[in-house]
C-alpha cells in the first residue's frame, strides 16, 4: 500500500518528455522575496522545512508570462491546507492599486517535488486564474554535490498544470515548464546593490569585492584546466586534442613574467607605487604641521597684545583722571 501511494505521488509530475510549450520569465524580486520568506520563517520557527505559500504577480499575454512579484499568503487557523482567501483578496487588491499591469497569475511553496497535497492546494486558486502558475524553491538542490560550477542552476522549478488521462478517467497533473531569469536595468542595479551589502559599503569596498570575484572566478576555471590536463595525463579521461591545442594557444598567449625585463618593470613601477603614497603621506603630515603652527601664532598674537596693553593701564588712575590729579583733590 505505502509503495502504491510513493508511485501515485511521484506520477503527480509528468516525465520530462512532455513539455508544456510555456514561454516563462523569472524576474529576481521573486527569487529574494521567496528566499527571504523561507529563511525568515526556518529562524522564527526553528524548522528547517517550514511550510510557506506565496502568490505570484505578473503579466501574461497568450503563452508568454512573466512572473515580476509576489507576495505572501495565510491559511486557515490550525490548517496548513486551507487558504485564507480573504486575506488573499485583500493583499491582491492593495497591490493592483499600486502595480495596475500584474494579475494573480499562481502561486509558489518550498517542496523537493510537488505532490497530491499540492494539487488540493492547486485547486484553491483556479478561481483566481484559470491556470495557476506553481513556483516551487527546492532547497535540496542547493546541497548538490556536483563539482560541476558551471552547471549550477537556481533551485527553483516552475510547473504548469494539465489533465491527465489514465484508465478512463481524469485527473490533474503538473508539468514542467523551463523558464529564463529576465532583468531590466532597474532590477539589475537593486540585485547589484543587494548582493554588495546595501548602502554601508564605500566605492572602494564594492570594487574590492567584484575584483575578488572576478580573481575567485578565474582561480576555480583555472583548477578546472589544471584538473583536466591532469586527468588527460594519468589516461582516466581520452585526449581531446582540440582543448589541447586551445589551452597551448592560451598559454603561449599570456605574457612572460618571469625574464629580466619584467622584473626590471614591475620593481620600476613599485618604487615609483611607494614613492607618490610616501609624497602623499608627508603633504598630509606638512598640512596638519602648518594648521597647528597657524593656531600657536593666533594663541600666541593674543597674549602679546595683552602685555603691550596692560603697561598702559597700569599707568593710569581713576578712570578719566591722571596721577598727578590726587593731589588736586585730597
């Protein structure tokens, strides 16, 4: 009986063989907003597969949509398989009076692959869409181990539902549908702020962080060619002399950097490096010299004015009076 359940969950998705002839963009507002709602609510309930369901706003025209926004959604007090529609309506609303041009278009959760739980779920929305759209995040393949870096894809899958015939009767399936990440400039610079840690970091700290990268990057590429070359030499994989010959043309390609002229070079213009930051730290010790001379000479200027004037009134007696008055008045 288990195994016959296990079967019937699994035939919930159809095989990769079927495809779903959707045309789906995934913008990146999507992808943060549902990550930051998973790992907002595993922090809040200590869970590491907590329950989440979101809707998905977008734009649809015929078989192409584009899936722009989302927004989170409740369900019935002590029933995780129950929608709150009120609450749904209320939020979709609020968001059609700022963003006119997005529909409810489906709606997405955290799963390793949809099930008959699912489909009742599914279910719950066709009266806002007549075919919902699922977005399901799989944390699971986060932790591949492959040591493939190139063919790391995001652990989102998009599903399109259909009805399925089987023994004469009906029933109602997913099907996969392959979908593109589409940014505009506007996504593209908030992604870019995003990923360097907001607002704190200077100019100088963002481009120490794309040169990491990019010296990271190239570091993993180069293992990669030092891994196959290696693998070439011991005899596990067959030689492909075609990459041979482009990895020969590639290293004939980069400069020397080991010959005299080089080292004469490079020491030449390290020198010239620690000179100007050298020039530059004692102009900026000769200014803070010059402004404390400056202040000395303000607090010394005062006092001396004091001395020359003090004599003066030393001099004199009652005021509007000289010393040789007293003896006019006794």
């Amino acid at each position: 009986m288990t195994s016959q359940m296990e079967t019937d969950e699994q035939s919930i998705v159809l095989p990769s063989s079927t495809t779903s002839g959707l045309t789906l963009s995934l913008h990146p507002l999507p992808i943060l907003n549902i990550s930051e709602h998973l790992t907002r609510l595993k922090l809040q309930t200590r869970s590491n597969s907590p329950f989440i369901l979101g809707a998905l706003l977008g734009t649809q025209n015929g078989r192409e949509v584009e899936i722009v926004n989302t927004f989170e959604l409740a369900t019935e007090e002590g029933r995780d398989d129950l929608v709150d529609h009120d609450f749904l309506v209320s939020r979709r609303d609020q968001y059609k009076q700022v963003f006119p041009s997005l529909e409810f278009i489906g709606w997405y959760t955290v799963a390793p692959i949809p099930t008959s739980r699912h489909i009742a779920l599914h279910e719950q929305f066709t009266g806002y869409c007549s075919t919902p759209l699922l977005l399901v995040l799989q944390p699971s393949m986060i932790t591949s181990s492959s040591s493939d870096i190139t063919g790391q894809t995001l652990p989102f899958k998009a599903y399109e539902p259909t009805i399925e015939i089987r023994d004469k009767k009906t029933r109602s399936v997913f099907v996969e549908a392959p979908y593109k990440v589409e940014t505009g400039e506007a996504e593209r610079i908030a992604v870019d702020w995003t990923a360097k840690g907001g607002g704190g970091s200077t100019s100088l700290e963002s481009h120490l962080h794309a040169q990491r990268a990019a010296v990271k990057m190239l570091h993993e590429r180069i293992l990669v060619l030092v891994q196959y070359v290696t693998n070439v030499i011991a005899g596990q994989i067959p030689t492909d002399h075609t990459t041979l010959r482009s990895l020969s043309a590639l290293i004939a390609s980069l400069p020397a950097s080991e010959n005299k002229g080089f080292r004469d070079e490079f020491n030449t213009e390290y020198e010239d490096v620690q000179l100007t930051a050298f020039l530059s730290s004692l102009t900026k010790s000769t200014n803070i010299l010059n402004d404390l001379v400056d202040k000395h000479l303000i607090l010394t200027g005062g006092s001396r004015e004091d001395r020359t004037l003090n004599p003066r009134r030393r001099g004199m007696g009652r005021q509007g009076t000289m010393p040789g008055d007293w003896a006019m008045h006794p």
